[in-house]
C-alpha cells in the first residue's frame, strides 16, 4: 500500500464535526501525564515509541507499528529539488519507509522524510519570509500594532531580504504596541520572537475563536505547495497552520474537523523533538469503542500523515523535548541559505534561536 492508495478510499464531501466537542477524559490524563514526566522517566518509557529507530521496537511495539510502504528516493529528491528552485541536493537521499499502527488506522508515520538542507529551507521559509508577510495571520495581530518589516525587494521566493531576524533584539523602533494598553505590555524584538510567538497560519486562515475558516484571498506559498504535492500528490494544500513551540509549551488536546473535506493531512517537524498523543474510543466504550491512546516521539524531518479515521481523531502535542534540535538547524538563523554577507552579520544576533525551538507545520485541504 502507498499513501495515494491509502487516501484514494476516502468519501468526498462535506465533513460535520462538532468543532467545539469536548476531548475525553482519558486522552485528557495521558496528556497530563506525559506533561508532568520526568525527562529521565520520558526516556526510559516504553509506552512512547520512536519510530527512527523501528529496529530497536520491541517485538510487541514491531506487531503494532506496520511497515506500510516508502517514498521512493526519486520522489523525495524531485521534491526537495524542486522546493528549492531545482538546486541539486547536497544530501544523498534514501527512500522514506513509513509506518502504520494497527490500531490507528490512517495514522501514518514518515520519520526522516526531509533531508537536512531541505529542513534549513524549509525553516528559512517560514521565519523569514512568511513570518514577514502580514497577510499570514500570527496570534499577536489581534493585540498589538506589529511594525513588520517592508515588503522583501527580490521576487525569488528563497530571497530573505524582509525577516524580523534582520533587526536588533530590543531596538526601540521595533516595539509591538499593545492595543489596549491596559491589558499588555510593549514588546521588543526579542520578546515578541522567543516567548509570545505561538503561531502563524499560511493562505486560507483559520479563525481560533471560532474554529473555521472564511475564504481568504491569502495564497498558500507556491514553493511549499510544490514540495507538498510532489511528496504527496492527493493533498492540495490550502491552508497550514504553524506552531512554534518553545521548551515549556504545548498544544492540548483537540480534533482538526474544521475543514469541509475528507482529505488527507501532512504535519511536518522541525527542531526539537516533540510528543504526539492520540486516542480513539471513549470513556466508558467497550470493543472497538473502549479507549486507547499511543503516543509517538517526533524528530525533526519527521512528518505524520493522517487520513481516513485517523484524520479526525483527538490528539495533542504533550510537550516539547528541550536539546534535542539536530546540529544543523541548532545555530538558525545563522546558515540561512543564500544569506548575504551583511545578513549573515544579522543573524549572528540571533543564533541559537532554532535550538530552543520546535517548529510544526500542518498542510491540509480545506475545500473540496
């Protein structure tokens, strides 16, 4: 089976979902518990599964977690390449094996799908030039007068040239002004970007408060559309919603039902690793409805495909795993991709920004 096969059975239409149900209380617990964890006690659980390393699974865990397939080598390298601007990777790349549990159906794990170079782009991408497009809604446009920087000169999509990374950390001039001053407090540069920072949603924008999305002429970026339907040709991706995680935070437990269509989800990590819970049953079911929860340490260049049940299933981000970033996105912004001289003078400022960092980044359809 491949994961064309995989989405290609499920049911076209449009998709009801109580947007504002309540989880269950068991995932709710998990959540907790692997919240509160030890680091030690998180690294000797046997229950979190890591599936980098599939070889080292137990027999057991190898019965749960089916070999379902791989990404062919070609494909990942015409994607990455073409991501790039067709700049050969410098990577030599492997085909991609994922994973599918038994008890989770649709729940896929890709781990390792993008090479290194790819995820430096890739992060380069969102920090510098999306991050810097107010047309990408971030959580403090509602609260705060965000002096963004002025529109980039270059029109390659890859050029850098407008990034909040190219400012100092508190310079007076780059203020975010609250506005209602009663209740916040101005932020600098560095404030904003290393503790208030939580998300930023890419083309069709989804509205938190009321969990849905309006049609919104903001363009999903090309270049990560390109990468996307080159690594997975059954997602047209309309929306991607990014999470940026800092050591302490987390995302509760939730269900992504707002879209109105059945379609696959690709959900890329980069940074530190991450704990992702899931669950599927209820409090009290029985059979096929009594409650099960996996959970599923993520690495970066991993990426989680959802589809078919597994698509609308609670699940969370129960916490981020501090010194975990590998050491070639660590020092980001410092190695940015084409950086001139003079920027790379800039992010010297701020390197060792991605190493206290876990970047998350959803691509879904939202319309049929």
């Amino acid at each position: 089976m491949d994961l064309s096969t995989a989405a290609a059975v499920e049911v076209k239409g449009t998709v009801q979902h109580d947007t504002h149900a309540q989880p269950p209380e068991f995932i709710q617990r998990q959540h907790w518990k692997y919240q509160s964890m030890r680091r030690a006690d998180l690294e000797n659980d046997s229950s979190i599964q890591d599936l980098s390393e599939w070889q080292k699974l137990t027999d057991k865990q190898k019965e749960t977690w089916i070999p379902a397939g791989a990404i062919p080598a070609s494909q990942i390298q015409a994607a990455c390449e073409a991501y790039a601007g067709e700049k050969p990777l410098q990577t030599i790349v492997q085909d991609a094996p994922f994973f599918e549990h038994r008890d989770f159906p649709g729940l896929q794990v890709i781990p390792g799908l993008l090479p290194p170079e790819t995820q430096v782009l890739f992060t380069s991408c969102l920090m510098h030039r999306d991050l810097a497009d107010p047309d990408h809604k971030m959580n403090l446009q509602a609260d705060y007068v965000i002096p963004y920087p002025p529109k980039p000169v270059s029109l390659e999509p890859r050029r850098f040239d407008s990034s909040f990374f190219a400012r100092e950390r508190a310079d007076p001039q780059d203020i975010l002004i609250p506005k209602m001053p009663d209740k916040h407090k101005q932020l600098n540069n560095e404030q904003f970007l290393y503790t208030k920072l939580r998300w930023l949603t890419l083309g069709e924008q989804y509205d938190w408060p009321t969990r849905s999305y309006a049609k919104h002429a903001t363009p999903f970026p090309a270049d990560l559309s390109t990468l996307v339907t080159r690594l997975f040709p059954h997602i047209r991706p309309e929306s991607g919603v990014v999470l940026i995680y800092g050591a302490k935070d987390f995302m509760p437990v939730h269900r992504d039902v707002s879209e109105q269509c059945q379609r696959a989800l690709a959900s890329f990590s980069m940074g530190c690793d991450g704990l992702f819970i899931m669950a599927r049953g209820e409090d009290d079911g029985e059979g096929e409805r009594a409650p099960r929860t996996v959970a599923i340490r993520v690495r970066s260049g991993d990426c989680i495909h959802l589809t078919g049940e597994a698509r609308w299933a609670w699940h969370a981000m129960s916490r981020t795993i501090p010194s975990t970033c590998p050491s070639y996105l660590s020092d980001w912004p410092v190695g940015t991709p084409g950086a001139t001289p003079e920027e790379q003078k800039w992010y010297k400022k701020w390197k060792g920004y991605m190493g206290t960092k876990r970047i998350n980044v959803s691509c879904r359809q939202v319309w049929d």
